[in-house]
C-alpha cells in the first residue's frame, strides 16, 4: 500500500509535464510568421495594356482585342488596314503598332522585350534597364541599350504601311524605318507638296510660267 501511495505523486507529476509539453508545442505551432524575414518577397509582374485607335477592335492571338486588354507575352497581335495599336509595357516601355501589322510580342519581369514582326512596322520605345529588340524570323533589326534606354522604328515585309506616321494610338509617332527608296519618296513628295504654294506666289496668276 505504501509503495503504491510514492508511486502515485509520481505518476501526476509525469502527467503533468507531459501536458504542459503538448500545450507548449501547440502554441509554437500557432504564433504567426514573420512576414519580414520568413516569407520571399515576389517579384512585381508586368502586365502589358492595349490601347487602339478610336477603340477600334485589332486581333491578339486571333481574337478580337479593344482598349484596356491585356496582353500577355507570346502574344499574336495583329492589325487592319485601317487600324493601330499601341501596348503599353510598363516599365519596360511601349510598343506603336502601325497598320497592316502583324507580329509576336515577348517579355519579361527581367527587364527583356522583343517585337518580332511577321510583316508592318512598329516603334518600340525601350526605357533604361530594358533590352528591347525587334527582329524577323530570320533576323535581328535592331537593339537598344539597356544603360540609356532608346526607341526601335522598323518596317519588315510587303504589307509594310508606306505612310511615315501611322497615327499610333497612344499618341507615340515618328518615321518608322521604312527603307531608304520609301524615305526618299516621302521627302520627295513632301518637299513637292511644300513649294508648290511658292511657285503661285511668284506668279500671282496661276498660269504657268
């Protein structure tokens, strides 16, 4: 009897601690996580937005596309004759879409944007920490430097747009790069256009000279 009666402080007490052990291991397992050191930050996305001409409908990846689409990279973007585009990439930059334009826009959060164009012109204004390309399948027609940023204009195929401003909708323009024979036509006819009120000038009449 007696030993039972030692026996039995012990025993409490053994339960004792064993409770206060599961009691402790469960409010460990229950105390938040420090969000400061414990969790990864996660880089920032880029989400790319479309903005066209008048609102007018374009086609990305073979479905119609108006203002305020997203467009995600290994997009398929394509334009009417009548239609221009503009995606606005954030930090990375913007890239004008003339009209009959067709190409695949690539980039990523690592500061890299790429135009690869099928046929038309674009204009790719490339922000610094970015390297921004346009290219054909079958090569690169140009690069910007990532240190100082810089703008891309290119024209590539026989549905290129022959116009030097095709009016891109997010207010961006400038010559595209349209070959040195379409160039020399466009000056031409612009300086045609510019003396021809000269010539009426020096001969009040309108008759020829």
């Amino acid at each position: 009897m007696n030993q039972k009666r030692r026996n039995g402080p012990r025993a409490i007490a053994a339960l004792l601690l064993f409770s206060i052990a599961q009691v402790s291991l469960q409010v460990g397992l229950a105390e938040p996580v420090n969000n400061a050191t414990d969790v990864t930050s996660l880089p920032q996305q880029i989400v790319a937005r479309l903005t066209t001409r008048n609102n007018q409908p374009i086609t990305v990846n073979g479905l119609s596309a108006t203002t305020g689409a997203s467009i995600l990279t290994g997009a398929t973007i394509e334009t009417g004759a009548d239609q221009s585009a503009t995606v606005n990439l954030g930090p990375l930059g913007s890239l004008d879409i003339a009209p009959n334009t067709k190409l695949v826009l690539t980039y990523d959060d690592q500061g890299n944007v790429k135009a690869l164009l099928i046929y038309g012109c674009v204009v790719l204004s490339a922000k610094k920490k970015t390297n921004g390309e346009v290219a054909t399948e079958q090569s690169t027609l140009g690069k910007t430097d990532p240190a100082a940023g810089g703008v891309l204009r290119h024209c590539f195929g026989p549905g290129a747009t022959t116009t030097p401003n095709p009016t891109p909708a997010g207010g961006g323009g400038g010559l595209f790069g349209l070959g040195t024979a379409a160039t020399v036509a466009i000056f031409a006819g612009i300086g045609a256009a510019a003396l021809t009120p000269l010539a009426f000038q020096d001969n009040p009449s309108g008759a020829n000279p």
